[in-house]
C-alpha cells in the first residue's frame, strides 16, 4: 500500500473536523510505518486535494484542524 492510499483511507475515517496529528498517527497505523514523517503524510494529502481527490479545508492554522469540504471520490481510472 502506498502512503496516498493510506492517506485516503485515514482521510476517509476522520470526523468532518479533526487535527492533523490524529490523521498522521492513522496513516502510520494503516501503512505500518511508525517513523513516517508527517510532511510526507501532509505533502499527500495535497496531492489529493489538487487532483480532486478529496475536499478540505485548514479551518485553524494556527492550532492544526482540518474541516472536510464536499463529497470525496476514489481514484480515478485513467481513460
């Protein structure tokens, strides 16, 4: 499994708003990676949003919490 995917998982399994560590520490859990770091984990969860994977939104930068925004898809196939 790859981080991304881990990433949508765990993505998928938080509340509408939750922290960021809460979501690093599923990714980790799910990919069996205790010492991932968590710039990698977020530079995915990008990655997802500008391919329209998932929504989010930061809804407080300065404390870490994350709003969902909108319906999330699977990946897409290529054509």
């Amino acid at each position: 499994m790859t981080v991304k995917q881990a990433v949508l998982i765990a993505f998928r399994e938080m509340h509408t708003e939750f922290h960021i560590l809460q979501l690093c520490r599923r990714v980790k859990i799910i990919i069996n990676r205790p010492n991932l770091m968590d710039g990698t984990i977020t530079r995915k969860m990008r990655e997802l949003k500008v391919e329209g994977t998932i929504k989010y939104e930061v809804s407080n930068k300065k404390k870490s919490f994350y709003t969902k925004d909108g319906q999330m898809t699977i990946f897409h196939q290529p054509a």
